[in-house]
C-alpha cells in the first residue's frame, strides 16, 4: 500500500497574536509545528504500512522552512518527504493549494490512499482534503475517527458525526481526513530523528509540476479576504440542568417570561 | 548548564522528554493512585527506540553507555520515577548477559531487549538476604542437561512483567560468595511463578513481587559466565547501573524544584508572591544549588564509567549516594514550599517525596555505599 499523507507547517496556534494593525497574523516569533490533525493522518498511514507493507510519503506545500515538518514526518515512520516550495506558489487559497498539491500528486505518480488531517488549525477551512480528491477525481470521505478495513480491494471507515457515525465503504484509491480520534500519534524515534537527519527531502517547482501559472498562488485564489475581525461575545447564557422534564419547565417559564 | 553533550546525546534527551511530557505525565497520578503498571508507555517507549539506547549495534541497539542510560532515565524520572524505574530494572536485568555472557545468550536476548519486545528483571534481593548479599538461599543443581532451581526472590521489580530474569542462585554453597552464578530464567519455565505484588508507600507504577522458583528446570546453556563467577558479575552490574538510579534522583529534583518554583511566583501571601520572601527563596536556591551539583557529579562518574575505566566502584557509589539524598531532601523541600497544597494528592510534589525514598534504600542502601566508599578509600591510602 502507497500512501501520501499531505502535512502543513502551522504556527503553533497556542501563541497566536493577531497584528491589530494589519489583520493578519503576527507570525513573527511564534514557532512552527506540525499541524495536530496531520500528526494523526501520518499515524495511521505509518500503522497501514506496519501491518500491510508499502511506502508513506509526506507531501508539503509551504516556504523552504517547512522542510522541518518533513523531516518530522520521516522522524515518525515515514519514509520518504516531498516539498511542494516555489515563489509563484504564495498566497494560495485552498483551492490553488488543491490544484497544486494534486499537480504536485500526479507528478509522483502511483499511490494507493491518500490521507489528511480534518483541518489546519490556521486556516480551519477543511477545504483542502476535499478539493484535493476533486481535483484528483479520487472517491474522499472525511472526519474519519477509524479505519475498520483496508486492503487491495478497498476500504471501511468511520466518519464521525455529530450523532455517531457513518460507515462508509470506499474503492482504492481514495482520499481521507482524519479527526484526531482516529489515534494517539507516537513520539518521533530515535531511529526515525538519525534517518531524518539525513534524508534528502526532495523539492518540487512550479514547472517540475506543469502547474498552470493562473491555478497557482495569489492569482490563482479565487478567495480574497475582506476583512479579518474578532467576534463580538455572545451575549448572556443560561444553562437549565435537572431532569429533561425540569429543564422543559424552565425554559417554558423563561419563554414566557420574555413575552 | 551546558554538558557539552553531541547532537545525538541531544536526540536522546529530547525523545525521553517527549516520552515524559506526552506520555508520562499525563497518567503518572492514575498509575501511582492504582498501583498499576505502565505496560502502554513501556510500549511507546520501545517504538521511540530508548530500550536500545544502551544495546550494542550489533544486536540492535544504538549503542550508547552509561552517560546514554543516564540522561533517558533522567528526563523520565522527570514525569515519574515509578515508569522510569520499570525502565531502569529492565536495564539492570539484562546487564549480566552484557558483562559476562555468551555471544549466544547475546543473540538470544538482546535484539528483544534493544527493540523493547521483552522485559527484564534482576533477581537478587530474598528475605534473608537484602545488604548482605552472601545470604542467598536459593540453589542450582545441575541435573544431566539442566539446573534445576529452588528458591524465592523478593522485592524483584519488573516481576511478573518482565520475559527475562536474570537469577543469582548458589552452585557451591559450601563455598560462600564464590559458590553464586547467575542464570537467565524465562517467563513460562517449568517450576517459575510469581509471587504478590507489593503495596508500596511510592514508585507505584512499577511492579514489585516475588518470584517463586520450584523445583524450575531450565536448560544447562543459560549460566552466565563461569560457574562461580555470580557475584562478582553481581558487583560489576551494580556499579554500572547505579549512576541510573541518581540519576533518577537528578530528574525526580528537576521536577521538585520546577513545581516548587513556579508555585512560589504564583502564590500570594502578606500582599506579595511568596518567593518574594528571603527563606522561601533561600530554600529554592539550596534546591537549586544541590541539585545541579548532583547532576554534574553524576554526568562526571556515568562518563567515567562508560570510558570503560578500570576502578569505578567509587565513582558509582558516590554519584547514587549524593543524588539520591539530594532527592529526599529537594522534594521535601518542595513539600514546604508548597505548604498545605504541597500536602495534597491535587500537587504532585507528595508523590515525588514517597517516590524519593526508594532512592535511598534500593539498588544498594546509601549506608552500604558509603561502606564501598570507605572501604576504596582505605584501599587508595594503603600506603599513608
Ligand atoms: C521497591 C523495591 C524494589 C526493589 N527491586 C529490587 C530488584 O529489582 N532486584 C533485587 O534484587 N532487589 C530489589 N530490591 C531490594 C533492595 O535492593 C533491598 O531492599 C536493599 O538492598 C536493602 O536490603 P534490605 O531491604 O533487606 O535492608 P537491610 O539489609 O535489612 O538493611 C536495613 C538497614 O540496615 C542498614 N544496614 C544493613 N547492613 C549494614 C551495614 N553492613 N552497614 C551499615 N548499615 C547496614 C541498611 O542500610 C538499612 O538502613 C528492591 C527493594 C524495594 C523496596
């Protein structure tokens, strides 16, 4: 089994300050992590390759920086990383990062499964998996919490809902994005750190990709942002406990009370 | 301080740490409170490759020293000296087999050892015999192919956990300290079971029982060494694994005075934080100050020992005894710091003073280092 698993470098959102000035995120010595969500993706593509043979690529787009991740990813279990950099890349949104990543995939070439994290917890758009199987016309199914089967034939995962669960039977190959329940990721071995050290992580330009100047980086993002702004607070809350036929009570009475 | 310690010493240090933040901490006071063994983290611990940290390559392992063990158990030790203690004995039982065994018992053992699919366990300590180590009553007999064992360890930790036991049985009786051998015992051996788990006032995550040997036949091949040879193989594992246990200490301090320090900037009495308060300062910078002095001493005697230096009694001795007081000491004083609060199960500098004691009492009680002490003093002055 192949497995790319696409890994974003992010700041490390615990020390995250909004520049009032500019709305943008002050980025200036916050440090850079592996965004948690692609940790448990990685995870599970490492378990997949320990129990049925096979390769675990990690896949990145970001600045030269974002190396790191790789490396951490290797440090993991996986065995090879590929860094999607280039200039012409900036600015993208998700979607110019879905064209792109699926450019960067197709230039790779086979693979079996692909896995995500849910979100970057950056940006907490969830596009990316999503647009990423469309560009790739490949069968996706996200929020997975457990891979129940997988083998040559295809796959059954969960997909978690709000309610409890779906389970979904997917053909190969396919896209999926992780939830973090899905695992409890591994600490990088030493091993791992020795071999990351030396791998050579390759990099990947607009043109090793073919990318199409007008899909990549700003002038490929169909999404401009307006305005960035903080929520006001939500106003008053309550909260009725007691039994169900107790909280009916009150809240009937509180409804009243309104009118 | 800066160790000087290379970019893989570095690796190793950070990855035991990963292990103690991730790992370790989170479930330290559930494991101490249920006196349960760490068997999941043990499991993280062997995918993070730390079991082969002191292995050969060649069988495995990454083929660190002394200095190596020293630093893992040091930042374990740091979320809980119950886990790191499971970790050190499985180091402990296995270093017979390094010192005096076979290439085939090497071959056999370590590459489990080093990836961390079995567990070891040292087995020397029986009711009669504890410092005085010439009281062991367990026997070998060797019967055609096999020995046949006889004989209760005590207090061995890792029992009933561990697949590997290193056993000090008596071949010659008659002949005292030089009638000992030690032999690799396997879980499922016939006649090989295990006795209560004790209930200890600390290091409750790692396990402590009695292994019961009855009539247990083993093949003739698992001897270490000459027969005979026992308890100076004895002697030799306990100088080299003894800078683990201070460093054991050195960690368990580190986290003593983390949370003594951080508590005393935060806690307001009289209108200001208390470490505004000279005695309350004055006491974390004796902390301080004995705990950084621990670690250089056993940094120095691990390094010296793992130069495969000739005399290293003393250097072992001094290193468990001065880190392991120094422990006692700190985490008590951080009790103090922390007062009442400090008193409670919600802080966890209680459980890291229970957790200090055994430092004192294990591996060898610093009264009988100080023996080891005294007596290579007398030696080196054999001519004043
Ligand atoms: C939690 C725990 C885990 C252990 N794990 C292991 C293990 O894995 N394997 C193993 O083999 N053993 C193990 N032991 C045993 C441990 O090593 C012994 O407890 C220790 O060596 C002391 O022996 P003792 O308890 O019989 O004390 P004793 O020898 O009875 O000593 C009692 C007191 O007398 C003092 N004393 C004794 N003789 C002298 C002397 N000559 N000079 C000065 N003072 C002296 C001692 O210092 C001590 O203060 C463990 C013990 C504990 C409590």
């Amino acid at each position: 089994m192949d497995i790319i698993v696409c890994i974003k470098q992010v700041p490390d959102t615990k020390d995250v300050r909004l520049d009032p000035e500019t709305n943008t995120m002050a980025r200036e010595g916050v440090e850079s992590i592996m965004n948690p969500f692609d940790r448990h993706a990685l995870e599970e593509a490492v378990r997949i390759k320990e129990n049925l043979g096979g390769t675990v690529t990690a896949l990145s787009m970001g600045p030269p920086q974002a190396e790191a991740v790789l490396r951490e990813a290797i440090s993991c279990g996986a065995d090879g990383g590929v860094l999607v950099s280039d200039r012409a890349f900036a600015g993208a949104d998700t979607w110019a990062t879905s064209y792109t990543l699926a450019k960067a995939m197709v230039t790779l070439g086979n693979f079996d499964l692909v896995l995500c994290g849910k979100q970057a917890i950056d940006g907490d758009t969830a596009q990316v998996g999503p647009g990423l199987a469309t560009q790739l016309s490949l069968p996706y199914l996200t929020c997975v919490q457990k891979i129940r089967t997988i083998g040559d034939s295809g796959l059954v995962a969960e997909r978690m809902m709000d309610d409890g669960y779906d389970v979904v039977q997917l053909p190969l190959p396919a896209l999926l994005t992780v939830v973090k329940d899905i695992n409890e990721p591994r600490v990088p071995s030493l091993k791992g750190k020795m071999r990351a050290k030396k791998a050579e992580i390759r990099v990947l330009r607009a043109a090793d990709i073919h990318a199409d100047e007008k899909c990549i980086g700003l002038a490929g993002s169909p999404t401009k942002v307006v305005s960035v702004f903080s929520p006001k607070p939500r106003g008053n809350r309550t909260v009725f406990t007691g039994s169900p036929a107790e909280q009916v009570e009150q809240l009937v009475a509180k409804l009243k009370g309104l009118l | 301080m800066d160790y000087f310690l290379t970019e893989e010493q570095q690796m190793i240090v950070e990855t035991a740490r990963e292990i103690a933040r991730e790992k370790i901490i989170p479930l330290r006071a559930e494991l101490d409170e249920k006196n349960e063994f760490p068997t999941s983290i043990l499991m993280d611990m062997a995918k993070a490759d730390l079991f082969g940290v002191f292995v050969p390559e060649e069988f495995g392992g990454l083929g660190g020293g002394c200095f190596e063990i020293v630093l893992v158990l040091e930042e374990l030790a740091r979320g809980c000296v119950g886990v790191a203690t499971s970790f050190a004995a499985n180091a402990l039982g296995i270093y017979p087999v390094m010192i005096a065994g076979s290439q085939e018992q090497k071959e056999r053992y370590l590459p489990d050892i080093a990836s961390g699919r079995k567990w070891a366990a040292f087995g020397l300590t029986e009711s009669n015999a504890g410092s005085d180590a010439s009281g062991v009553r367990t026997t070998a007999v060797l019967d055609g192919d096999e020995w046949v064992l006889n004989g209760t360890k005590q207090w061995i930790t890792n029992g009933g956990e561990a697949q590997i036991y290193s056993i000090v049985a008596m071949t010659d009786p008659s002949k005292g300290p030089r009638g000992a051998s030690i032999f690799m015992v396997e879980d499922g051996d016939p006649g090989f079971s295990y006795g209560k788990k004790e209930d200890k006032m600390g290091i409750r995550a790692s396990a402590t029982r009695e292994l019961i040997m009855k009539d247990c036949r083993i093949p003739k091949d698992r001897l270490v060494g000459r027969k005979g040879t026992g308890f100076i193989t004895v002697m030799k594992t306990l100088d080299i694994s003894r800078p683990g246990i201070a460093s054991l200490g050195v960690g368990l301090g580190q986290a003593a005075l983390d949370e003594a320090v951080v508590y005393a900037k935060q806690r307001v009495q009289f209108g200001r934080p208390i470490i505004s308060f000279q005695a309350v300062q004055h006491m974390l910078a004796d902390m301080a100050i004995q705990l950084e002095a621990a670690r250089a001493l056993v940094y120095a005697a691990a390094r010296h020992i793992g130069s495969n230096a000739k005399n290293i009694s003393k250097a072992s001795s001094m290193c468990k005894v001065f880190a392991s007081d120094m422990a006692m000491k700190v985490t008590t004083d951080a009790v103090q710091v922390l007062g009442g609060y400090g008193y409670m199960k919600e802080y966890p500098v209680e459980k890291m003073m229970r957790d200090a004691k055994i430092l004192q009492i294990y591996e060898g009680t610093n009264q009988i280092q100080r023996n080891v002490i005294g007596q290579e003093l007398n030696k080196e002055y054999a001519s004043a």
